[in-house]
C-alpha cells in the first residue's frame, strides 16, 4: 500500500492567535479570549497525487492515459472553441480588489444552497460519457462529491442507471435532457422521483445537436463506429483498455446511454442513439409548467443566458438557474457566463442564480460569487482528475480548489465566503 504524506495544499493547517497560540480547537488568549476556533484539516495526499497542484495538471495527465477519440470529447467544444477560449478569457477582465489588516483567522466558505450547507461553493456539473474516463466513472464523480460534502449533478448521458448513481454515489441531483413530448416527459419525471433525487435540472439549450467537429477531427462520434484508429488508440492505452472498457464490459456489458428516458437507452455502439434522442427542438416554456406540476422538490434551468429567459424561468416556477453556455460545447459565440451574470441577477433579485463554465481556480469561483452568483459548477477539471487518477483523484481536486478558495479568502480580507461583493472586484 502507498504511503501517505502530507500534502502542501496551502496553509490549511493550524491557526495562530495574536498572541501566538495555536487555534487548534482550544481557546485563545488575548483579544480573542473565550472564542473557540475549530481546528483546519490538515489534508492527507497520497504521494502519487503530489504532483497535481492545480487543476490543470490533472488535464495533462487525462491526455496522456486516454485514447485521443475519448480525450478529445472531453476537452473539445463546438467549432472554433470561440465560446471556450472566451469563457477562461473573461476572468482575466477582472481584477481583486482585497482589504487589508483584518484578523482572517477564522474562515468559512461553506455555503448554504437549497436548505443544504456544503463546505464549498462550487460542486461538480453534470458530464455525458464519465463512465468512459474512468472505471465506474458516473458513480465516482457522485461518491466524490458526497465524501466532500458538495454537490455532484448526474447527467442524463451518463452510462450508469440514475438509480445506481443515487444509491452507490449519494447523489442528490440529476441533470435531464427532455424531447418536447409530455409522455416522455412525465414518466422521466417520476423515475427521477424514484430513484430519490432532489433536484431537477433541466438543460435548456441543446434545441438540436452542436457542429463539434473537433470529434471528429479525433475520430469521436456518437455512436462510437468501431474502426482501426479507434482499435489502434485503445490498444496503445492498455491500461485505460484493461481498467475501464474491459473492466466495465465485464461487470455491466456493452456501456448504455441509462438515462435519456424513462427507460433504458441504447447502447453507445448503436446506431439508434440518435433517433433516442426525440424532439428536442420541440420543447418550450410549457414543457417547464408541465414539469412544475409534477415534480415537487427543487427545479433547475440550465442554460439560460439572456436575463428575460431568467425572468421567465422564475414566472414559470423554476426555484433556480444555472447560467450557462454548455463550456462553449453547443452555440460558438454564445456569451460567457460572466458577460451576463450582474445583469442576470440584477434583474432576478433573491432568486437562486449558480453560474459554470471556464472555472479552473479558486480566484475564478471567488470573482463570480463578486458578480452576484450564489454557487459554482465546475466540469471537465473533474472529469480529467477522474481520469488521471479515480476517485482519489477527485477527491484531491475539490482539495485543492477548497485550498485555494481559503487562501485567496484570507488575502481579500474575507471571514465568510458570503461576504464577498461587488467591493471586492473591478473590470479592468
């Protein structure tokens, strides 16, 4: 078994008072006396994980084990990749503006989203095919977020039944994409209903499918067409080969698209996957009303990016948005998130507004709560740790991203996560 080290993720450790005791979990002297502080975890890093000290390395690793069809899904967008290169562009617009001299000692960044606390404000958006990134994948990313106490979102693409992500990875939020047919609608409903999640989103702007033809440019379709290239490709990444596809075909068989519908999908291998799909084109604001009826706990719209669609989201009984242009997978040339968020919150006031795409540091996360958003989604970093090194990988990339939320907290001159605003940040 590997030893494990302790990790250098930031100065997470112990607090010091003015007076130059240890906060760790006793009472300070001082100015401070009476005031108990709860210790900061010290976090435990497997040494194999040591060389990931930031999101992106995880990135670069995920390239190396991953056949290039299934890599280039996941890193690639729609045309140009104008919308994805945009979305990491736009938080170099920004600028902190921090406060200085203020006792930091103790810091909170947990966040409070729906009637639940997570330790951090940001959790893992929902992502198609992760059950080809890594073993398991689907439940990996849900059972990753569960042990760090933040939300992971199941995709409707993903390869594991919706039941099992829920059981075996505690999730609590499935992502939908829904035709414009009610029956489709209302029985996918209530098999998310049974399966015991609790929150509903639905994915707004994939009216027809995206032009990506960086898939395949790396020889990536949907479904995948068994060829040379691709045979050559699994077999020079023998591991990914052996642990993911051959481990997976042996336990659950040929992969599935589970939960497209109320019932099981195709298979990734077949060529019926499109006509699965049905009439996205079709579905409206009525389709939302329709769900609203039938679905009673919390109703998200992904993709919303005019402010009058948030407008509309609200009047048609959504209890939240996630502001979104798909990682700049669907529409080349859509906004960024950030382009839009003061506005969009400006005009909804206290409704829920959670924002993704682009988000790669903690300082990213900190300059959209500055805009006005309340919770941050972040995808493909996870998906990468997923495939770089499972769900310890995982695991050490919410980590690092809580690491450097804290940090950052304390050199702005933050108590609390929520405290953050418009004060803190300028256009520049």
């Amino acid at each position: 078994m590997e030893e494990d080290v302790v990790g250098t993720i930031g100065n997470i450790g112990s607090m010091t008072g003015k007076d130059g005791v240890s906060a760790g979990g006793i009472e300070l002297s001082g100015p401070t006396k009476g005031r108990y502080v709860e210790p900061r975890k010290e976090v435990s890093t497997p040494t194999r994980l040591t060389k990931f000290l930031c999101l992106d390395d995880f990135e670069i690793s995920a390239q190396r084990k991953l056949p290039r069809q299934i890599f280039g899904y996941y890193a690639g967008a729609a045309e140009t990749n104008q919308s994805r290169e945009a979305n990491r562009a736009l938080f170099k617009q920004y600028a902190f503006v921090p406060r200085v001299l203020v006792n930091v000692s103790e810091r909170s960044q947990r966040k409070s989203l729906f009637g639940h606390v997570y330790d951090a404000p940001f959790g893992i958006a929902p992502m198609g095919l992760a059950g080809l990134s890594t073993f398991n994948g689907d439940v990996v990313l849900a059972q990753s977020g569960a042990s760090e106490n933040i939300p992971a979102i199941a995709s409707a693409t993903s390869l594991a039944p919706l039941e099992r992500i829920a059981d075996e990875g505690q999730s609590r939020w499935f992502q939908s994409y829904l035709p414009g047919e009610d029956a489709r609608i209302e029985a996918m409903v209530d098999r998310v209903e049974s399966a015991g999640f609790e929150h509903f989103i639905l994915t707004a702007d994939v009216p027809v499918a995206a032009n990506r033809e960086n898939n395949v440019r790396a020889g990536f379709s949907i479904p995948l067409t068994p060829s040379l290239r691709l045979a050559w490709d699994g077999l020079t990444h023998s591991r990914w080969l052996l642990k993911t596809w051959f481990a997976t075909y042996y336990k659950y068989g040929v992969p599935h698209f589970e939960n497209m519908d109320a019932f099981r999908g195709p298979p990734i291998l077949s060529r019926n996957v499109v006509r699965a799909i049905g009439a996205r084109d079709q579905l409206a604001w009525r389709h939302v009303s329709l769900i609203r009826k039938r679905w009673k706990k919390t109703l998200i719209i992904k993709g919303i990016l005019a402010p009058e669609d948030a407008r509309l989201a609200r009047e048609h009984g959504a209890d939240g948005i996630i502001v979104s242009n798909h990682g700049g997978r669907q529409l080349d040339g859509a906004a960024s998130a950030l382009h839009v968020l003061s506005e969009i919150k400006h005009m909804t006031g206290d409704f829920t507004v959670m924002v993704d795409g682009g988000f790669r540091r903690g300082s990213d996360v900190l300059k959209a709560l500055a805009l006005g958003a309340d919770f941050v989604f972040l995808g493909r970093p996870f998906m990468f740790a997923a495939a770089a090194a499972g769900l310890e990988g995982v695991r050490h990339a919410i980590q690092l991203l809580k690491a450097e939320i804290d940090r950052d907290m304390a050199m702005l001159g933050l108590h609390d996560v929520n405290e953050i605003s418009g004060d803190f940040i300028k256009r520049i």
